[in-house]
C-alpha cells in the first residue's frame, strides 16, 4: 500500500503530529465537499424528496455493507446509525432474550464503562435477577460457565490497547451456551477483524474513531446471519418496523438486520462518513496492520529510550495489542499537556495513562520520530510541573 498517498487524503494542520485517531479521526479532505454537496444538492435542492431521490433512507445499510468488509462480517449483517451506547444496548437486550434461562453477564474490570453502565441499566429494566460478573481480562474464559448468558468484551482495551483472543473466547461461550458481543470501537480500522470466522454472535462500534467519520458519527451494529431472524429488538423503533410508512400502531420487526435500526438517521453525519470510507475501500487491511505493528515497535523503543521514566501499560506483544501504545506516568495529565502544546497530540485515560494511537493511513516514521523527541523534551524538562498544564480540561 502508498501510505504517503493516503496520508495526503487528510485534512491535518501544519507542525502537528496527531497521535489521537483512537479517539477521533482527523478529517478526510473530501469529507467538506461531501457535506457541501449534501447541503445544497440534497437537502437544499431536493428538501424532503431527498430521502428516496438522494438515498437517505437506504445509506446505514448501504454504508453498513462497507464496513462489513472491515470487520469480517457476513454480507446484509451490518447496518449504522444510532449511538455505540444504544447499539450496545441492542446487542445486550436481544441476546439475553435469546438465552432466557440464564442470569449471567460476563465482562471485564478493563471494559470501557459505557459497556458495563449499559448493562447494570438493563440489569435493572428488566428485573428478572441478571447480574454483571466481572474479572480480570485474562481470566475470561474461565468465569465462562452453564448459568452465563452473554460475553461482553472489548476487543482492544481502551486504556493499554491489550487484545482479547477473540476466537477462542467466542469459541468457549459457545461451549459453555453462551453468547458473545464483542465492542469493536477500538478495532474497526485498526486491526483485522474476521466476525465470520470468530463465530461472533453480535458485534458493535463506532466509527469516529479509527474509521474518520467525524465527532458524533453513527454507530454500527452487526448480527450474525443466524440470530437476524430471531432478536426481537428491545429499542423497538420505527425504522426498525418491517413497513415504517405503513405507520401501524403495533411494531412488526423488519427483515434480518433491518430490525436493528431505530430512528431517523443523521443523515449529515452520514455523508462525512461516507468520504471516510472511500477512503477505506482501497485499504489491504493486513498492510495496514503490519504496518501499524512496525511504527508502534519504533515508537516504543524510542520512548523507553529517551523517557525512562515512562512505563510500558500495553503489552509488549504486538499480537497482544491493538493500534495504540500506551505509557503509565503518575503526572501523565500534565505531561499529555506538554506534549499537546509542543504540537504532538495524544490523550489521557485516568489514573495515569498516556494514549497514543498509531493510525498508519497518516502517520509515518518521521512523525513517530518527531513524537518521541517531543516526549524526551517534556520528560528532561519536567515541563508537566508547568501550572497551565495541570488544571484539568472537560475532556481528557
């Protein structure tokens, strides 16, 4: 793959290194024109009509279809819209219908909390004696046993990037009976993602993220061929309604993973998304990984040897992680500030980890070698004693 030529398909400011994919993409440069055109083509000449004359209504399976090849998944078992939060919630819902017998919830202590706040919600809704059972990431499939209902996981963890095995934990809840969800917000875009050959009953993510579709961009769900016809959505909306427009008063679930879809899409969102994936289309998802693997094992190396002082909190294995490196440091806030204000970017997940996410189609080994100087300089200089970078912001 010419990553020089997809880095030149972003919008990325001057003097900055953006090591923060993880968190958001950066803006694909066609992603303006886009939305332009859906502005003033779409919704400004076509108004109301553009729903059927310009897509609208059929873009999330469209565009689900597109991801799909990302991740794995088989053909009409993914469809957008909605939030990762809602999209969960889903999952979560449907798949415990499926196993009404059961009481267990099966997670980890390092799941992102949206993920378990979903679930002690849920917990609650139904008032039927379910209970969220977590435990230490490397001791899943041992908690996995005849009362457990659904494996709730994230792939990548969000704060050291450690990787589940996928295959064999989806492979032990099917021994068990159970079944899996698996949040793929820190995978979609970073990593190979083979849904399909995992056996992977449900599966759900976002798309800001790795995949650059801009602040607030829908969510994804996806749903194996062989559950689509048997979930009875629990968020029963109405273009999840096999006839939408017939506006009948009892729901009826659309076919197969129509029934996931909720409510009006966000259609705007939706078209920046769209110039992201164009993007996507021409990505050999192995070269990216290889070639994320390569710049992550520069990058560490360099920072353990400039900053010493930082300890390694992602595995050292690079099939044990995903697309980001993380480094544990007790003032790691205000070091991340430093950082922030000598033009390389990263985030901070407390209580002390510095993110950095390594998102090859625009970072290159210049820009991985331009972070680790900046990193050394922070760190020699102890400039996170600075007090303007110390008061914490909204947003971390």
């Amino acid at each position: 793959m010419d990553f020089a030529a997809t880095k030149a398909l972003f919008d990325l400011p001057d003097g900055v290194i953006y090591l923060d994919g993880n968190s958001l993409g950066p803006l694909p440069r066609a992603a303006a024109a886009r939305l332009q055109r859906t502005l003033a083509e779409e919704w400004g000449e076509m108004l109301i009509t553009a729903w059927n004359r310009a897509g609208w209504m059929a873009q999330p399976r469209r565009l689900g279809a597109r991801i799909a090849r990302l991740i794995g998944a088989e053909p009409e078992s993914v469809v957008l819209g909605d939030t990762l939060s809602i999209k969960i919630h889903q999952a979560l819902a449907a798949a415990l219908d499926l196993r009404p017998d059961r009481r267990k919830i099966l997670s980890d202590t390092g799941n992102f909390p949206t993920d378990l706040y979903i679930a002690q919600g849920l917990i609650g809704a139904l008032g039927r004696g379910h209970r969220l059972v977590t435990v230490p990431p490397e001791q899943v499939a041992a908690h996995i046993d005849e009362d457990t209902a659904v494996v709730m996981l994230t792939e990548v963890d969000y704060r050291t990037g450690r990787r589940h095995d996928m295959k064999a934990i989806t492979a032990a809840a099917h021994a068990a009976g159970a079944l899996t969800i698996w949040d793929l917000a820190h995978s979609a875009g970073a990593i190979e993602v083979d849904l399909a050959a995992a056996g992977a009953d449900f599966a759900a993510g976002c798309t800001y993220k790795f995949l650059n579709g801009g602040p607030g961009a829908p969510a994804f769900i996806h749903v194996a061929p062989r559950h689509a016809e048997a979930v009875r959505p629990a968020l029963s909306g109405w273009l999840g309604h096999a006839e939408p427009f017939a506006f009948e008063p009892d729901y009826r679930p659309g076919a197969g993973i129509e029934r996931m879809r909720v409510g009006t899409p966000p259609v705007l969102q939706m078209a920046a998304l769209e110039a992201a994936l164009d993007i996507w289309d021409g990505v050999d998802m192995a070269a990216l990984r290889a070639r994320s693997v390569a710049l992550s094992e520069r990058f560490i190396a360099g920072v353990e040897a400039v900053a010493p002082a930082l300890t390694l909190a992602s595995p050292r294995e690079p099939e044990a992680r995903g697309s980001q490196v993380s480094f544990r440091f007790a003032e790691g806030y205000a070091a991340m500030q430093a950082l922030i204000a000598r033009g390389v970017i990263g985030d901070f997940r407390a209580p002390d980890i510095m993110r950095f996410g390594i998102a090859p189609l625009y970072i290159d080994e210049s820009d991985i070698d331009t972070a680790i100087a900046a990193i050394g300089a922070v760190m020699d200089g102890r400039e996170w004693e600075r007090p303007e970078f110390r008061t914490r912001a909204a947003v971390t």
